[in-house]
C-alpha cells in the first residue's frame, strides 16, 4: 500500500503528532508512507529524523506549490491531515486519481462556504477522530457511508514510579479559552486550604498564557502555578505528577487525555465533547459536569485524600487505553481502511 500524509500547519500539537505515528507504524508495516509538511516544522523534523521521506512546502498557505508536487506524486491514497492539506489535494486532482482521506479533527461545522463543503464531499472518506466530531460532519450534510470514526491512538509507556514530594497535579495543552485552563488556576486556592503545598503545572504554550499568570498572581498563588511553556520531554512530566486535570470545554478527542491515562493517571474532566466516550466516572476516571472550579477543586482533592481511589483509577484509566486507545489500534483500522477504499 503507498500513501502520502500532507499536514501543513507549523505547530506541534495532537493532530501533528498522530499524523507521525500513522506514518511510522505503516512504515514498520512494509508499506510506503511518505509526508508532505511546511519546512522546519516539528513535523517535518521529527519525522526526518526517523526516516521518512518529507516532501517540504515554504508555509502553511503553500497549497498551490504543494498540489503542484501532489501531482507529480503517484500514490494509492492521499491523506489529507488538515484542511490546508485537503485543499492542496483538491487542487492537484488528486480525487480523480487516488483514494483521498480527509481527517477531522475538530468539531465545528465545516466550511459554509460551497467551496469549503466541495473539498469534503470529493474525499472518499472523512476520518472523525471520535463519534462527537462524527456527528458535527454528518450535520453539515454529508453522508453516513463518507464518514468514519478512527480513535486517536498513544504509545503505551513502560510502568513508572511517582517521585515523593508534595502533591502535584497538572494539564497539558495550548492555552486557550475553550481548553478551560482558566478554571484550573482558579480551583488552586480551594485545593491548597487543604493542600497547602500543592502545584498546579501548565504544560504548553498560547495566546491565554499572560492572561493565566496574571489571573495566577492575582489570587496569590505565585509559584503554585508553573508555566511550563512547551515541554520536550513530556513523558517525564506525566510521571512527576498525582492528578491530570482535563478541562476542556467540547474536545474533539483529546491526545494529552489519553498519554495521560496510559501513564496510569488518575484523571478529573469535563464531562464534554468526545471525553465521555473515553472516561467513566468512577470506573477509570472522575468526570464533572462543567469547568467549575469548585468541582474540579473537590474531585481533586477527593483523589489525593484517598490514594487507593486514585491508585484504581489509574489502573483502569492504563487498561482503557491498552484495549482502546493504542496507536497500533489507530494504525491497524487506519490500513484496513486505506485496503477497503
């Protein structure tokens, strides 16, 4: 099987991330998988620094330059990982001569413009990263056959020891409104009137984060909350803390939820978005009905005032993503998916 992944955004982020992942585990498969990203970005890097063959575009609005290499190209399936991505597509005619994919990873409508819907409705199939996104495509009137959910997938890490030390409980994610980080610096002060000592760390950059340490400052937390920017080796920042905290607002799927949980972290949530169809309350996780932050402060504070909750919890939250969420399990439906078409 050959396939080409185009993905032209310039951050590191989930959607960035399991584009990586298809590729390589397709690769160490026996199949052809090569890449299509803007120059420089962390995508094209890590991925030439494992191997793989990366066609580069200067910037995420080179869709003419790209659709111009996409047409050289003869390749089974065309991947489009981002809408820049699929527009490159539409425009090198690819539809006409490979099977086209589109993910979806976010859960707005698509494009109202007649245009934005055509480069949709020309894919073969739209990849929906979880039943939540699935729904919000099929309301903007595309058919049940084009649309099929594929679950985000996370390498299982090996099993790891807490380091001793004070409570420490964290989020990883970009800094934005609707990732709810807000509500987390906010339910630090009724944590620490029992958890004196507790740290709440923001792992990841964006344009909230001078909002956020001011918000910090102005509760009087001061070096309870630490800005972690982005972290390279995050892995490690997972097992430094007791409690992941999920507060998104209406998340597509969410890729920090799950490493988090293949690292056996108790999680707190909202229960918003796609995160229901990964956590149930009580059995591998708690869920709250919205960012509040008195709710998430006691969820918190449940967890760390009964280590065996929070011990089976974990337990349960690894085995979700063992049966579940693995990215072999995201790579295996992925093929069987490219073989159907």
């Amino acid at each position: 099987m050959t396939s080409i992944h185009v993905d032209l955004g310039r951050q590191w982020r989930g959607g960035q991330n399991q584009a990586l992942l298809l590729v390589q585990g397709l690769r160490e498969r026996g199949h052809v998988a090569d890449l299509m990203a803007v120059r420089g970005s962390p995508l094209a890097e890590r991925a030439q620094a494992a191997g793989v063959r990366v066609y580069s575009v200067p910037h995420p609005g080179a869709r003419l330059q790209a659709a111009v290499r996409l047409r050289a190209a003869s390749y089974e399936v065309v991947h489009c990982h981002d809408a820049h991505g699929l527009t490159a597509a539409w425009l090198a005619g690819a539809c006409q001569h490979s099977s086209v994919v589109a993910a979806r990873r976010v859960a707005y409508p698509l494009s109202a413009t007649r245009l934005g819907q055509f480069r949709y409705r020309q894919a073969r199939r739209i990849v929906a990263v979880s039943r939540f996104v699935a729904a919000s495509v099929l309301a903007s009137g595309l058919t049940a056959e084009q649309v099929e959910v594929v679950y985000d997938g996370v390498l299982l890490p090996p099993p790891g020891e807490r380091p001793p030390g004070p409570p420490r409980i964290g989020c990883v994610g970009y800094l934005l409104p609707e990732k709810g980080q807000e509500a987390l610096v906010r339910a630090m002060p009724l944590v620490r009137e029992k958890y004196s000592h507790c740290s709440l760390v923001l792992a990841g950059d964006g344009p909230c984060r001078t909002r956020l340490e001011r918000l910090a400052l102005e509760l009087g937390l001061g070096p309870a909350v630490e800005f972690a920017g982005l972290v390279e080796n995050v892995p490690e920042l997972y097992r430094a803390l007791d409690v992941f905290l999920f507060p998104s607002l209406a998340e597509p799927l969410g890729s920090s939820l799950l490493a988090a949980m293949s690292h056996s972290l108790p999680v707190v949530a909202v229960a918003r978005g796609a995160v229901p169809e990964v956590v149930e309350d009580g059995r591998n996780g708690l869920l709250v009905a919205s960012p509040d932050p008195a709710a998430l402060a006691a969820a918190v504070v449940r967890l760390l005032d009964d280590p065996a909750l929070a011990a089976r919890l974990g337990a349960a939250a690894r085995q979700t993503i063992e049966q579940r969420f693995t990215a072999q399990r995201m790579v295996e439906a992925t093929l069987d998916l490219y073989q159907r078409l």
